[in-house]
C-alpha cells in the first residue's frame, strides 16, 4: 500500500484546467489489464488509485463527466477535463460517487503510487512482464487476503453510503 508520506498529492489534466488533490493515501492501487481498459486508455492497462470520494478536494476546474459502457453492462461515469478531455478519474456502478478512480498518471508525481496488484491478468499484453514481488490475479481477488487493515476499515466506514447507494439504483 501506498506510503503516507507522500500524501497529500495533486493532480490533473494535461492544459491544468483541472487539477485536485488527494488529501490522504488510496485503499489500493489497481493496475487492471482488462481489455475494457486498454481500450479505454488507449494503452495495455489503466493504473487506477481507488480512494473514497471526500478525500479528492478539487482545486479548479470542473470536470465533465461522461457515461461510458462497460464489461459490468452498468457503465462507469468518467471525469474528463472539459477543454482538453482527459480523464482524471471515474466512478463504477458499484460504488457510484462514493468512490473514485484516480489515473494515477495525471498525479503530478505518479511515481508515489505504484500498483499495488495486478488484476484480470488473463487479457494482459503477451510482453507485459509483471515483477513477482507485485500480487497478480487473473481476474479480480479478496480484498480481505490484500488490502491493509486500514485500508479495510476506511471501506467498511463508507459501506453503508455504498450499500445506499446500490439501494436506490435498484428502486430506480
């Protein structure tokens, strides 16, 4: 897991219309193979930092969020910069504005956040070498065997905002 030391940390798009911070370390650091996200990104796989929603202050700029498909079929919504569209973050309909994807990338010192596992593994780029020191899954994990005792506790304080969440997706 991410050190606290580094933390807070800012970011944002590439024309710094918009730029955040995120006030403390993220749960986990995903680095995601799936074909969904290379096709998203543009790349052999999207460097996600999962953090909960109250911890990313934003500091100008609004984003513009776009509602994309996804491999769940529920979509995912995109913070995109409105003026030179890139994403600096997104938000899955199974934790909707609760949680957010930071693009590790558009910190403007990515380098504090390397991943902290590999996931759906199965689809990754044939010369992606991943170190053996990194957990790797080919599809997804248990987060009880992975994450941090804190990391744990900070997800189950924000369960029941989630499970709410979910709630009122299915009323409507």
């Amino acid at each position: 897991m991410a050190n606290t030391e580094h933390f807070p940390a800012e970011g944002g798009c590439d024309c710094r219309h918009v730029r955040y911070r995120i006030e403390t370390a993220p749960l986990v650091v995903h680095c995601c193979h799936c074909r969904w996200c290379q096709r998203e990104s543009g790349a052999s796989f999207a460097l996600n930092a999962m953090i909960e929603a109250d911890r990313v202050t934003h500091l100008s700029g609004e984003p513009e969020v776009v509602d994309t498909p996804s491999a769940s079929g529920q979509g995912q919504k995109i913070a995109r910069c409105p003026r030179c569209h890139v994403a600096v973050w997104s938000s899955y309909a199974g934790s909707g504005p609760i949680l957010r994807f930071v693009r590790v990338g558009t910190l403007d010192n990515p380098d504090v956040l390397p991943p902290d596992i590999h996931i759906y593994t199965s689809t990754k780029q044939p010369w992606v070498i991943i170190p053996d020191t990194v957990p790797s899954f080919t599809e997804y994990y248990d987060r009880a065997q992975y994450w941090s005792a804190a990391s744990l506790e900070r997800r189950l304080a924000i369960l029941p905002q989630i499970q709410a969440y979910q709630a009122g997706r299915q009323r409507a």
